[in-house]
C-alpha cells in the first residue's frame, strides 16, 4: 500500500450489494461508514455482516464506523411534499403543527421556539433557504424569508452563530450504539458534541454496551457546531478523533470560514495524538458525473497536504452513480498530493518533551529511520498506540503495525501510513522478529539485505508497554 490517506466510504443503496463493495475495497476503501440517519436496526446488522465478509473476501481487514443521527433537527411534513417560498414572505414555525401548508410547518424538534429570539438566522435545507425570525409566539416562530426556493419534507434547521440546547445523544442513538456493538463497530461517530461531557457519555454508553462483546470501539467527535469551536481542546481530549464535518458546520459558522477551520482542526488532532476525518462535499459531482470537478479534485489534495487522516464520502457512494470510480478517483488524488507531503519531522522534534516511553520509542524510531534511510518501521503492537504515536507525524518510510489482534487491525485501517498484518502471539522475542522480517518478505516489502526499524513491548504480550528499539537488517537471522 503506497498511499498514506485512508478513505472512509458511506455505503447504502447504491453499494449495498456484496460485488459492488468488494470492487470498492479493491479500489481503496479503508473504512466503512454506517450512517444511522437512515435505515434500521436489522439494516445496520445486515450491512455490517456483508463488510466483515467482504473483508474477509478481499483479504483486507476494513474497519466499520458506526454515525449516530444525533439531534438533527427538521421540519415536519407538507400536505403536498413541499412548498416553494419567495423572498419577503411569511412563514411560521409550529411545533405544534401536524402537516405543513403554504403558510406555515411542524418541527421534530419541539423546544425550538424557546432556543431563538428576534433577529435569529434560521438557515433550512443547508443553508440553501434563510428565515429571518420577528418574534415568538407560544410555540409558533414567526419569520419572514430572507433568501426562499423550494422547500420540501424533513429538511434540517440549523441556527447561524449555533446556540441550540438540543442534547447531542437523543433516545435514538443511545439504541444505536446497542445495535453498533452488537456487531462491535470499530468506530462510533458523535454527532453535534458541545463538549467533552457529550463525548464521555458517550464512550460509557459504548462501553457497556460492547461489555458482552468484550469490546470498546473508538470515539470520534464530528465538530458540527459554532460551540465546540471553542472548546475543540477538551472535545479532543475526550475523543479518540474529529470529524470535520463540514456541512453543517459551515452552516453554522459560514462557508468563508471552513478551510481555516478545517486547518486548524487538523494540525491540533495530529498535536494531540488522535486521527482527523475530513468529510462533506469532497467529491460532491460524482453522484452524478463519472469525473470529479477540478474544485473537487484541489479540495481532497489540500486535505491530505493538511495531514487528514482520511477523506470521506457520504451520498457519492451511498446513493451515487459512481461509487467505485469516485474511490478510485479519490486514491489516484490522494496519492498524487502525497508526492509532495513535505518531511517536516526535524521541526516537530524541536523542543518536544518526551512524557511516556512509548512515545519515546516511537519517536525515536521515527527519527532513525528517517536519518538512516530505512526501508520499512515495524511496530509489534498489542492495542496500536505506538503506531497511532508514529502516524501522527508526515515520515518518507511506511509504517506497518504487526498485531495478533483483529480488533487492532481494523483501528489501525484509519491511522494515516499505517498498514496492518496479523502476527500471531508469542512470548518469544527471537521467534517474533523472525515471523515479523517473514511478512515483510512475503508480501515484497523488503528484500534481503534491507534495513528496518522494529519497536516491540518487553515482556513480549504486554498491552501499552512499548520499550525498545532495534535496528535489523533483514534476512541476517533468516535462514
């Protein structure tokens, strides 16, 4: 595998089928998304199996990330499926309202009108309308239209500047993280955290539920509105990654400010040892189109330029025309931008203060490697933190976790660099660097005579326990 970035790929009816997935992980699909707004429960399980399968099939082990809905909010039905709004006409908000009219619309959400206040920008289907609102009523949010057009069934509501006190774990998703464990997803998506506390419950919600399975998935936090900006720090620290999910995001803080956003997001996710997913929009034409835009193409490149861990699609493969060929198009992208990548590892170990021993090793694996010229860093890994540590940082040697742990495998599909083989267990240290040295020959990684860096825990078997280094020159204990 000689390209860095993963790519995280929604399946739904337009993949839903097990030749179409297997094509689409031959072409790159790293991680799979599960999004929960859609579908139910048996769905999900369905689904799930067909990846696992797929894998299998394929010979890949592809991670499963399961997206929670979380408090999206929207508007009820219209008598007639939708209505179509001018600028300057009036429009009413009725939480109390059954079925929608010309004049005014439910909402799913019924604590909306006690959440905004005259002036408000309420921006519907994306931000594609824009209500401004006059005043409160009861439970009636009377606006006039600022910028109309079409407005059809169940389209979402967010509030420009963010400010809503919906929860971000409703009823709905506390069941769907009871339906991810029971196929024990490897990643749960958060939607619309505010803070860290959002994020800690939940892990717990995931944890117990994973209990019976003996499995905890990881967090990842999608950074949806205006107040987690501020607060992207302990949300981080909570999570185990971010998504910039730049939809609703951009509705919420405008679209001008996004890219800095998403910059930003990134370099702190890498500083603070977790992965980054950059989502929404990246190959938005390929629903359609067999061919990315140049747009498009630019967008995902400076994604990878910015050191994501991965790029996602959502509608393209879920529901598009072309999902094989928009993972293909993705991958070529990905690969070209990395040519580029620049080695900035000298700068990032500038005034670094090492903490754990394991960072430790894994920094000083990354520094040897590179000065040295190796061909390949090997980590021995029981849970993957050492080379979660090493993928932090842009390095011109691949990286390559060895685990006897599928679990760790499948978490380590989204790390960036990191490529994955099963090694059995073993406590004997000399037996397991000659089994490592054997994977790397048969998959032509290495030759003979190559030079690789290998970190391993002493005692062998032990998890977190990351404590030295070697220098091997492979085929030297070969026979």
């Amino acid at each position: 595998m000689s390209r860095a970035t993963k790519i995280v790929a929604t399946i739904g009816p337009a993949s839903n089928d097990m030749a179409t997935l297997k094509r689409m992980i031959h072409a790159g699909v790293n991680v799979v998304r599960l999004n929960f707004s859609h579908g139910k429960a048996q769905d999900h399980i369905d689904r799930a199996a067909m990846v696992r399968q797929a894998a299998t099939e394929c010979g890949r082990e592809i991670a499963i990330m399961a997206d929670l809905q979380g408090p999206k909010i929207r508007i009820g039905k219209f008598e007639n499926s939708r209505i179509n709004l001018e600028n300057g006409d009036k429009f009413i908000l009725d939480a109390d309202c059954t079925m929608g009219t010309q004049e005014r619309v439910g909402l799913d959400y019924k604590a909306l009108p006690r959440d905004v206040k005259n002036g408000d920008l309420l921006l519907l289907n994306d931000g594609l309308i824009v209500l401004v609102v006059e005043k409160v009523v009861g439970n009636e949010i009377h606006t006039v239209t600022k910028i109309g057009g079409e407005l059809s069934n169940n389209k979402g509501i967010n509030r420009q500047g963010g400010g809503l006190t919906a929860p971000a774990l409703t009823g709905k998703d506390m069941e769907d993280i009871k339906t991810a464990m029971s196929f024990q997803a490897d990643y749960v998506a958060v939607s619309f955290p505010k803070n860290a506390t959002d994020m800690e419950m939940a892990r717990q919600l995931s944890n117990i539920a994973g209990e019976p399975y003996n499995h905890k998935p990881m967090m990842i936090a999608k950074i949806e509105r205006a107040e987690a900006i501020p607060l992207l720090q302990e949300i981080l620290d909570a999570s185990d990654g971010i998504m910039v999910a730049r939809g609703d995001l951009a509705v919420e803080v405008g679209n001008a400010a996004v890219p800095a956003l998403q910059k930003r997001m990134i370099k702190m996710a890498r500083a603070s040892n977790k992965v980054a997913i950059t989502a929404t929009q990246m190959m938005e034409s390929m629903i359609v189109n067999a061919v990315p835009t140049r747009a498009e193409v630019s967008d995902v490149a400076n994604a990878v330029l910015d050191g994501t861990d991965a790029v996602m699609t959502s509608a393209e493969t879920a529901s598009g025309k072309y999902p094989v060929e928009t993972v293909e198009a993705m991958s070529l992208i990905c690969l070209e931008a990395e040519k580029f990548q620049e080695n900035k590892l000298d700068a990032d170990f500038l005034n670094m203060t090492f903490t754990r021993i394991d960072q430790s090793i894994a920094y000083g694996a990354l520094f040897t490697a590179h000065h040295l010229g190796v061909k390949a860093i090997v980590a021995l890994t029981e849970s993957g933190s050492t080379a979660l540590w090493m993928s932090r940082h842009s390095v011109d040697v691949p990286l390559f976790a060895l685990t006897p742990s599928v679990a760790t495998q499948r978490k380590a599909a989204l790390y960036r660099n990191v490529q994955t083989f099963n090694l059995p267990y073993s406590d004997d240290r000399e037996a397991v660097l000659k089994s490592a040295e054997t994977v790397l020959l048969e998959n032509d990684i290495v030759t003979k005579g190559d030079m690789i860096v290998v970190t391993w825990g002493e005692p062998m078997g032990q998890v977190g326990g990351t404590n030295a280094m070697k220098i091997v020159r492979v085929g030297e204990n070969q026979a």
